[in-house]
C-alpha cells in the first residue's frame, strides 16, 4: 500500500515538472501570480497555510524574476506588486462616490436603549434586526473594485474626498488584489487599516533606539504609515485590515450581515466576531461580552458598532447631517486594570527632574503586557495615598505610558507595606533635590556630576532634532562614558576613529560613521545648536526665537534680564534658566570648546528662507495627520510668515491647522468655541 502510494506521488511530481516545462514564460507567470494570490488568502485571511514562507518566497522571487523578463506582461495587481516601491509619490484627492459619514457616538446603556427605540419609533414597530460588530481602532479606507479586480483605494479625508492610498494600500497582505467567486462588476467596500499590537510594540521599540517620537498608539502608527510616500516601507509595517461595509448598485443582499458573508467569500477580510440580534437585551449582551474579550484580541478596539441590518430600512431611516440614523458606535470607558504595586523606583532625566516609577505585577492592559507605570511626581504620589503592596488600578487610553489612577483599599489587608514616599536626595550622586516654586517636578541640581544627567545631555545634544550625529546613539554614549572617552559634548570633536574601532560591536565602518557624522553635525545650523546645549526650558521653539533676536552666541551670553525677556514667548522663566547657564564657568568653558571645535555659534543669513507677515498676530494650533508637509515643517512655516504656533485651543486661538483624523476633543472643543478649522490646501494657498 505505502509502495503504491509512493510510485503514485513520485509520478504526479515528474507529471507537475513535464507540465511545467511544456507551459510558456507567459503563461507560467499566470500560474504563478493565481498560485501566489491563492496562497496569501489562505495565509493572511484564512489563517491556513498550504505551504511555508520559504516556498512562498522562492516562487515569489521566481514570479519576480519572469515579470522582468516580460514587461509587456506587467499587472497592476500582480501578488509582487505587495513588496511596494522605494520611489516616493504625491497623493491625489479623489471624491467618494457615498460620502463617508462619522457616527455618532455614545457612552452609556440609556444612549443605546434610546437609539434602539428610537429606529423602532421611525420605523413603525415593524420588526428590525441589529447587526453588532467590534469597532476597530484604526484607519478608514475605502475600496473599489471592478471586474474583481482592486483599482483604487482611499483614505477617509474630510468624508467628501480624500488621498488616493492605492499603491500603500496593495502592500496590505489581507487585501486582495484579485478576487474569486460571484462578486459584483463594481463595488466599494470600506473598513479599517490596523496595525496589529505586536507591529506596534516592535516599531516603537525600533523607534525608540533610533531616539525617533513613539507613536502613542496603534491607530495613529497605521494613519501616519498609510500616508508614507514611500509604499516600501508601508510594506515593511505589516499593516491589516478589517472591511465591514459594502456599498453599491448590485450588493447581493438586503441584509447588511449577509452581505458581508458574501464578501468573505470573494476573499476579504471580515470580523467573524460579527452577530445578528433582534432584542435590546442581545445588544447589551453582546458590549458586554467584549468589553473584557477585546483585551485579547490581536488589535485594537475602542467599542461597538450597532447597525440596522436590513438595506432598505437604513434608506428609509435616512441621514442626519453629519451622521446615519440607522448606526451608533458605542465606545468604551478607557481600559484600566488592578495589579498589584511592588515597588517605586526614582530615575534621573536628562534635566535633573526626578520621575517616581511603578513597579507591577505584569498585567494585560490594551493588548500588552504592562509591567511598570507612571507615578509623575510627589503630589500624586501624596494624593494617592500608596502603600507598597496595595492593588492599584492603571489605566492606558490613548498614553504611551500607563499610569495609576487609584487604589483598591479595601483590599488592604495586614501584609500591606510601608508608605510611598519621595525621596530627598538624589538616587545617582545623592545630591540633596530641589524643588522650584511653582513646579510640581524635584530637581537634582548637580549637572556637572551627575551621570544620568551627563549622559542624557550628550544623547539630547546628539538627536535628530538637535546635532543629528549618525550612527551614535543611547548605548554608544553609555560605552563611551563608562570606558572615560567622553566626559562633556564636547569631547566628541576630539574623538579619532582609532579611539573607538575595536570596542564592543564597533567594527571599522561603523567608526567611520561616527567620526563622519560627528563632522557632518559642524554645519548644523546656529538655533539647532543652541537647542541642542540642553539649556533647562529652552525647546525648539525659543532657541530659534534667541538665535534670530540675538545672532551669535556672544551676544546672548551678556544678554541681560530684560533683553531676553523683550523676545517673542521669552517669559521671566526661561530667561532666568538662560542667566543661570551663562553665568557658570562650567558652561562658558564648553561653549569655547565648541568654538573652537568648529560648531556654529551665529545664525547665518541664508538661514532666514522665504518669510512674510501673512501670518502676523495669528495662534494658530497645528492637528492630525497630514500628507503634503510634515507637522515640523508646517511649524516652521507658521513662524517664517509670522505665526504663532500654539500647542492648546482657546478662545485666543485664530484658526486650526487640521489634517486627516484631528483629535476628536480638539474638534469638539474648537465647535464650542467657533475656532474656525482650515485644510492643509486652503492653508498653503495662504502664504501664496
């Protein structure tokens, strides 16, 4: 029996190759590509592989290799189309044919139970059944398809028209290029773009070792990715989707529900955790079921999205002016969880601010394991009332860093532990810490001595938005502070690529890099230098307002008091850091050092570029995600043309720079306050 088997399955495999060999070039690149798109929906959707990376990667490469040969066989939607492209493209705004309306939202069971009998009232007790999903927290995309084929995808954008994504979009494994089965000629369908929690852990570990801004949460990790302009790297972000909604003149089914069974059946991606329910109950039932299951879920999810399932009652429900009648997302409260608080450890900043940690029991808090948190500073420490010991509630939201926001006492039992205290010196040098009047933070004063403080100016000096030294970073500085090769910034300019070649991972090339780049970091101009000298409240913002109003570096060493404070947004508080700097030896001594390393210590003039007063007198607040220039650039156009860049909205706010997905507080606090809100377009046809 095992003998026949055999023989058979020897002879299928030489019939396969006999095959193969009589087929054309042309036609095995049809093979392949139907081969290869099979086994991607089975991969990425099904979760049921045929075949392992590796073969998947061999006929890729194979596929690759023959669709060179054959440019007259080039396919917009061929499965190598997923690698993206290194070339960086411009996006086009392009009109949705269905506006793609918000819902409205709501927070509580009473906001549900008057939906629910509000769709009853308008549709005269006639039976309707409600289509519960999980509200994913990503992205909103919108697909077309012709012929089964994909020929376009777009972002949400202002809800009448948005960026066309496509060639981004191709990279995303769960979408496919090509569909199977009895779809429509032409369809739209929409959904959610997803980055799932172990991408979004992993590229900001990457970004955090590259000293790049954390991305504070999945969704925006997706939104900025999809609006890359280079679809490689899209590609290298392994995004997802979700669709949960299908649009168009021959959708299959009345039923909303059904109508997306029928769409996982041409190969998409749809949430199995979907039900269909008639009764309030069923609703309630199933928010709460996954207000807790959500937290094991690989993405992730801020609610609920109750739909009436029947088409042709959503016709007759009709719209509101901003939203559909027949829909409502439900959002959950912030997740939060209780562990168990083990210890209080105290870490040293860059700026000698003390920062009380939390030391946990490990816990699952919005799709990671939380095992630390913040506790700010002494006050809400005192507010607190911690005991080492107590079962403490953290919270996430939409934060970076978990933080406490209460505890359990009545779970306080006799094993409780001592009283949280902040300490009084410091945990590194033990310097006796201060505490400024007006300040909620201590202060360890001894800048000089310090070493987490001497290492955290040298990695500020060298980041991207100060010096942008290549190829140093956190773990080099370390190792060359323990091992005395750098003591100041400015013992980088005396460092030799002799120095260093041969320490821990450090090879000949990556020593050249850096005492390249430590060259390169001479021609940075005057107001990133004078930023990247870590003076305490100096940010971006005001050592470009000191390097214009001062010049060079001389003149603002002697500046007095009120010479500093008669600058733009120079308050009584950074003028008397700036003071204080200057007037120790210390400081002086390394700026001539700097000197005479070659930095530039005065603003040059072509650093003035285009400028203007368009913007004179105006606050302006800069939100969302853009796609034509990057937030920092925007800033700096604000200030070139005489703008205010302003970080909050108030009734002192003139207008609000927004892009795609502005924070929804900040939309509802502008509309109270009747800030009027313009586009990234309107904005650059301002300073025309």
């Amino acid at each position: 029996m095992c003998k026949c088997f055999l023989l058979f399955r020897s002879k299928r495999v030489n019939l396969q190759k006999e095959m193969k060999e009589m087929m054309t070039e042309q036609d095995l690149i049809i093979a392949l590509r139907e081969e290869l798109h099979r086994h991607n929906y089975n991969y990425y959707v099904l979760n049921a592989p045929e075949i392992s990376d590796k073969e998947f990667d061999d006929k890729m490469r194979q596929l690759q290799d023959l669709e060179k040969l054959h440019p007259e066989m080039a396919d917009p939607n061929s499965p190598t189309m997923r690698v993206g492209s290194d070339l960086s493209k411009d996006f086009k705004q392009v009109y949705h044919q269905y506006p793609m309306l918000s819902l409205g939202n709501t927070y509580s069971e009473s906001e549900v139970t008057d939906f629910y009998n509000r769709v009853k009232e308008l549709l005269g007790n006639e039976e309707f059944e409600i289509c519960c999903e999980l509200k994913f927290d990503g992205t909103s995309i919108s697909l077309v398809y012709e012929d089964g084929q994909l020929i376009q995808a777009v972002t949400r954008g202002d809800g009448e028209k948005g960026d066309d994504v496509t060639d981004n979009v191709k990279t995303i494994r769960s979408i496919p290029l090509v569909l199977h089965g009895d779809y429509p000629q032409r369809f739209e369908i929409r959904g959610e773009i997803l980055m799932p929690w172990v991408v979004f852990e992993e590229l900001n570990r990457e970004r955090e070792a590259r000293e790049e801004p954390l991305f504070a949460n999945p969704r925006n990790a997706a939104s900025g990715t999809l609006k890359l302009q280079n679809s490689s790297v899209v590609a290298s972000r392994k995004l997802d989707a979700y669709l949960y909604y299908l649009l168009g003149e021959q959708v299959p089914c009345d039923g909303h529900y059904e109508n997306l069974q029928k769409a996982a059946s041409w190969g998409f991606k749809i949430s199995e955790h979907m039900r269909k329910v008639k009764t309030l109950q069923e609703v309630f039932d199933f928010i709460n079921y996954w207000d807790t299951e959500r937290k094991n879920l690989p993405v992730a999810t801020d609610g609920i999205v109750l739909k009436v399932n029947s088409l042709r009652q959503q016709r007759y429900l009709g719209y509101t002016a901003k939203s559909p009648r027949w829909a409502i997302a439900y959002k959950f409260q912030a997740e939060r969880a209780l562990t168990r608080l083990n210890q209080v450890t105290f870490q040293v900043g860059r700026t000698g601010v003390i920062t009380p940690v939390a030391n946990l029991d490990p816990v699952q808090l919005s799709g990671t394991i939380v095992k630390r948190a913040s506790l700010h500073n002494a006050d809400i420490i005192e507010g607190l009332d911690l005991h080492i010991g107590d079962m403490v509630y953290v919270e996430k939201g939409g934060e970076i860093i978990p933080k406490i926001t209460g505890v359990d006492t009545d779970a306080r039992g006799f094993m409780l532990g001592d009283k949280v205290k902040f300490i009084s010196r410091c945990p590194e040098c033990g310097t006796p810490l201060v505490r400024f009047e007006g300040e909620a933070a201590h202060y360890c004063p001894n800048d000089a001595a310090c070493p987490p403080q001497i290492k955290g100016k040298i990695e500020h000096f060298i980041s991207r938005k100060a010096m942008a030294i290549d190829g140093l970073g956190p773990e080099t500085v370390d190792l060359f502070y323990q091992i005395g090769l750098v003591h100041d910034v400015a013992d980088l300019y005396t460092l030799k690529a002799l120095d260093i070649r041969g320490l821990d991972r450090m090879g000949d090339k990556s020593a050249i890099k850096i005492i390249h780049g430590i060259a390169d970091s001479k021609q940075v101009p005057f107001e990133r230098v004078l930023f990247a000298l870590g003076i305490r409240f100096v940010g971006e913002t005001a050592a470009k307002k000191l390097a214009k109003a001062f010049g060079n570096i001389e003149a603002l060493e002697v500046a007095t008091k009120e010479q500093l404070m008669a600058v733009d947004e120079i308050g009584e508080k950074i003028a008397q850091s700036v003071l204080t700097y200057f007037a120790l030896p210390a400081n002086r001594e390394l700026i001539s050092r700097l000197k005479e390393a070659g930095l530039q210590m005065e603003r040059q003039e072509d650093e003035e570029g285009e400028q203007s007063d368009k913007l004179a007198g105006l606050s302006i607040v800069i939100s969302g995600v853009f796609s034509h220039h990057s937030r920092e650039e925007y800033k700096d156009m604000i200030e070139k043309h005489g703008g205010k860049n302003v970080g909050s909205i108030s009734s002192k706010t003139s207008f609000i720079l927004a892009g795609e997905n502005m924070g929804p507080a900040k939309l509802e606090k502008a509309q109270k306050l009747g800030i009027k809100i313009i586009n990234e377009d309107d904005f650059l046809q301002m300073l025309l």
